[in-house]
C-alpha cells in the first residue's frame, strides 16, 4: 500500500480527497492536517465520512512528513504552497499540489496575477497535471501542478480544435459557470445563501486568475500563443462546472466531422464522453463523478463552432484529477478508485 498525507484536508477539495482517497484499494492515508480542527477526528467534522476514516486532524512540520507518507496532497491557498512544497521535496516527498503556486511556467506571469513567488526555482521542474493532454511526463515527476477547475474544463473543450488547427486562434470566447464550492470553504459575504441563491452574476471581469492558466495551456496545444475573452458566472448550486467556447472555424466543416474528430482524440480517455450528436452536457450528469461530458454544435450562420464542457469542479476539477496524476506517479492504473458513475438526481 501507497502512504498518502493531505496537507489542508478540511477545505471543500480537502474533503472530497478524504472521501475519494478513504475508498481508493492501493493507498492508506496516514496523515491528514488542519491547524484549524487539530485534534479533533474526520468524522467528527466531516460527520459525512463517518464510518469511512479513522483518522484526526494534525497540525504538524509539512516536512516531517517524509518518514511517514510517500505522496503528499497539498491542499493549500497558493501563497500558502509555495512555502511548504521546496521543503517536502527537500524531504524526498512526492507532490500533488492543489494550489496556483506552481500552475504557470513563467514566474513573471505569476507574479503580475498573483503575488511574489518564492520558489521560482520550482517553476521549469512542476508538471502540469492534465492527464489527457500531458500524460507522458506525470509518472516520473516530483511536483505535480494540478490543473484549476475552469482550466481543465476549457481544455478538453478546446484540445481537439486546437491540436488540429481547425478554428481562428483570435476568435476563442469562453463563458464559464461555477458552482459556489469553487470559492472555498471559507466564509465570505459573495457567496452566503441568501446572496447566491435565485441569483446569477459575472465576476472577477476583466481580469479572471485562471485566464493566464487557460491562455497557457491552450497555446501549448496550438503551438502558438493564445488570448481568450474569458467570462466567469456564478451558479446558485453547489458544484458543477459547464464551459461554453465559441470560435470561428478555418474552414467549414459539418457537426458530424467535428463528431468525428472529437471521437478520435478522446477514444482511449476514460473519463471522457463525448457526447451523442446533438446532446449537450449538464452538470447534473457529472455529479460527484470524474468525468467530463464535452457536446457540440455548429453554427453554420456565424461559422462559429460551439464546444461545450461540463465537470464537477471538486472531482475532475481539484481532487479527482489529483487521484488521476496520483495513480500515474504510483505506477497504478490511470482510473483505480475513480471509476464511480454520477450522482442522479
């Protein structure tokens, strides 16, 4: 069995890690901290996984957890991870690093949407963790970036277009809705019940954190760079994400063509579906689940053709996509404790 320790376990993500990992056949969690809850058990905050985990809450040196755990799960608020993650490497640990801190190559670029980063030296070596875009280079790496949730969704939605040069780069507009789990566990006026609920806005305009990630990883698969108009919504619902990318194609093609073309770039993913001709995704049949449903349309009047994704932000979008690049790094199979269908209704 593989040790595993989740730094920040009590966090929306942190949480969904527990239930995932509390299920996975190949690994024992060992360790799970919180300065908040140290001392007290899973169960006892998390009274969902009563039964499921027999562990309490530590608040403990991040590297001494080298003599106990083989992977760490850091969980953290990016500022918070990149002041941890130099010394868990240092201390022969393995990561899979939830946060932003390692998510752009350019520490520049970092520092113009975030903050001042201190471990740039970490930035060349980090793997950005998308499994079916960049599979090859997760199993020998030490330090995984797992992808934000917008990210990921847009870039399923967009690999097959862009890997085979089929839309004008200068065209992509992307509108994406969240549910309120993607801004944290933490209590913040925006996002109570009584102002989300019967509610449904635009944020963080013009200037979005992910959209640096999203330009990055789409002009790694375009071979070129790449600037998106990109929009965030806030759904009042609790998890789920549905990303709908507009671009105008190169030349015209028919929906079924561009069936075709999704079906073969996605024929050996197992956790995505490319959905029937016609059939577009919902967040409610992605629930709980990690997989991603990606529909299309084409817009014969405009030239425009329409990708849409849909995830659920906490699984495919933060923890499941870390147990994703967990496996690979593990020598397991890529879907070992990740094949649980979606939750209906």
């Amino acid at each position: 069995m593989h040790r595993i320790a989740v730094i920040g376990a009590s966090g929306y993500t942190g949480v969904e890690l527990l239930r995932l990992l509390s299920q996975h056949p190949k690994t024992e969690l060992v360790c799970v901290t919180s300065r908040q809850y140290a001392g007290q058990s899973v169960s006892e905050v998390f009274p969902s996984l009563q039964g499921s985990l027999d562990l309490f809450f530590e608040n403990i040196n991040p590297a001494g957890l080298a003599d106990r755990a083989d992977l760490v799960f850091t969980a953290v608020p990016h500022q918070a991870a990149m002041g941890m993650i130099p010394g868990l490497l240092d201390a022969g640990c393995r990561v899979v690093d939830l946060s932003a801190d390692f998510r752009l190559g350019d520490v520049s670029t970092y520092e113009a949407w975030y903050q001042e980063h201190t471990a740039p030296e970490l930035l060349s070596e980090a793997v950005y963790g998308l499994p079916e875009l960049f599979r090859e280079q997760i199993p020998s790496a030490r330090l995984i970036a797992n992808p934000g949730c917008y990210p990921t969704s847009v870039a399923l939605a967009l690999a097959p277009l862009l890997e085979n040069s089929l839309i004008d780069l200068s065209t992509i507009i992307v509108d994406s809705k969240s549910g309120t789990s993607g801004a944290g566990r933490s209590a913040k006026v925006d996002t109570l019940y009584c102002e989300v609920n019967e509610g449904f806005k635009a944020y963080s305009l013009p200037r979005h954190r992910h959209t640096p990630e999203i330009e990055q990883t789409l002009g790694t698969l375009a071979g070129t760079d790449v600037i998106i108009s990109f929009t965030p919504h806030l759904l009042p619902v609790s998890r789920g994400i549905l990303s709908t990318c507009y671009a105008s194609l190169s030349s015209p093609l028919s929906l079924e063509e561009l069936h075709d073309v999704y079906i073969e770039s996605y024929a050996s993913e197992a956790f995505v579906r490319v959905l029937p001709k016609g059939q577009l995704p919902n967040i409610s049949q992605v629930s709980g689940s990690n997989y991603c449903d990606i529909g299309l349309a084409v817009d014969d009047r405009t030239g425009r053709v329409i990708a849409l994704a849909a995830i659920d932000n906490l699984v495919k979008g933060a923890a499941g996509q870390a147990i994703q690049n967990m496996n690979l790094m593990l020598s397991l199979p890529e879907n070992t404790g990740l094949m649980i269908p979606p939750l209906f209704p």
